[in-house]
C-alpha cells in the first residue's frame, strides 16, 4: 500500500461544495505553542505570589499544566491546549497538593479569571499568526462560505485574539469552551457553531491540528475533516483519522 502523505498546503478542491468552513484556533490560525506557554507563566508567576512558593515551583507547575518551559513549548498530553480550563485546573490542584498546598477548584478558577483580566487590561498575549492565515480566510470568503471558530480557549479571548490579528472581519461566529457542558472530541461545540451560521453540518467542513478535533468534526458529521500539522498534531497522526492532512493553510 502508497503511504499518505501530506500535501504544503490546503488544495482549493478540498473546500468544493463546503457552505461553511469550521476551523480550530490554536495551531490553526496561531502558533498554539507561544500563545500557550505565555498564558501559562503568568498563571505559574501569580500562583507562587498567591500561595508563597519558592520561585522555581514555577517550572513545576507549568509542567502540571503541560508546558515544558525550556523548550517552551506544549508536552504532549497537555492538559493546557488540548483540554479545556477545569482539566488544567485539576492538574494544578495535584501539583500544589503535592507541595502541602490546599486549593480548592473554585479558588483556582478565581486565579486564572484573575490572570485572564490582567491580560485583557494590558492586552498581555503572546500572539503569532500562523503563515498563509490570512489568506486562506480571504480565500474562503471569496467562495461564498461561511466562517466560523471553534476553539477550547474561552470566547471572549478567541474574540481578542481575532481582533488583534485583524482576522475578525473573515468571521462570522465564535464558539469557545465556556459555551458548551462537553469538551472535544464531543462534537457539541461544532454543531453549535453550525447551528448559529445557519448551515447543516453536512455541508460544512472542520480544519483543526489535533486528533480530537477531527474525531469531533467526524462525530458531528462534518463533510469533511481537515488535519493541519502546524498544531500539536504530527502529519502522521493526523493521516490516521483523514486523508484531507496538509503542512499550514495556505502559503504566507
């Protein structure tokens, strides 16, 4: 049997007779890796303040929340960027009871609710456009389609992110974690997105960077689904759920 293979980029043909194009946020439309480890020192730097830690429990708890802070960069399995906020919560739990400290989820979620103020207020993120983003959205419009996100980050950061990039113009509607009671792979979130652009899932197509995301664009019966290895997901995993795999979106 001929081994798949990735193609650079998205052929115009995967996108024929799509009404509605789906797409993930992180390490689809920006680089999930410095956007992720950023959110996640300051979450670490304002958990050694609050609880008192010694400075270099700071690289231990980016690692609970899945961040190897030397390479800067996502390990895989996360939580952080693959599972939605009260997973990496958990995860930091476990970290801080480890080091005899008591904190509850619902402290923790206050913690992080902080965090995310003090970034909208001093717009403190660590955003890059992926290469070729821009016009790939411009492309789909061009067609006719329309475009939507759905992504586990919340909404109201989704909606800042766009607007920084200057990318909210392309899209219609955002769906964030907060918006639905079940995470990926469910497809729960993609459906409302469908639902809220007012176009069947049948006619629509999911593009993400993990493997969950095209499990959760199968399950919703997406016409089809889209791997873009420019995420957490490799070309060879992502070939696994689909053939429709492809290096970035479009050439920048």
């Amino acid at each position: 049997m001929t081994a798949r293979l990735a193609v650079p980029t998205v052929p115009a043909a995967w996108l024929d007779g799509a009404r509605h194009v789906c797409c993930d946020k992180d390490g689809v439309l920006v680089d999930v890796h410095r956007y992720w480890t950023h959110t996640s020192r300051l979450r670490a730097q304002r958990l050694v303040e609050r609880f008192q830690l010694p400075a270099a429990s700071a690289d231990g708890l980016l690692q609970a929340m899945g961040i190897d802070a030397g390479a800067g960069r996502i390990r895989a399995p996360g939580p952080v960027g693959y599972a939605p906020r009260a997973v990496v919560i958990e995860h930091t739990a476990r970290y801080l009871a480890s080091r005899s400290v008591a904190a509850s989820a619902e402290e923790l979620q206050d913690l992080f609710r902080d965090v995310d103020q003090r970034q909208q207020a001093g717009e403190d993120y660590d955003v890059a456009m992926l290469p070729g983003v821009q016009e790939f959205l411009a492309g789909v419009k061009r067609r006719g389609c329309r475009l939507s996100i759905y992504t586990s980050d919340r909404r109201d950061h989704a909606l800042r992110i766009l607007h920084r990039l200057s990318l909210d113009a392309y899209v219609d509607e955002v769906v964030g974690g907060g918006c639905v009671s079940r995470p990926k792979p469910d497809p729960e979130g993609f459906l409302l997105a469908c639902a809220r652009v007012g176009v069947l899932p049948e006619a629509s197509v999911y593009i993400g960077d993990t493997v969950e995301d095209l499990q959760m664009g199968r399950a919703g019966g997406a016409s089809k689904v889209i791997g873009v290895a420019s995420g957490l997901g490799s070309a060879p995993e992502l070939l696994v759920q689909t053939p429709y795999v492809c290096e970035r979106l479009a050439d920048g």
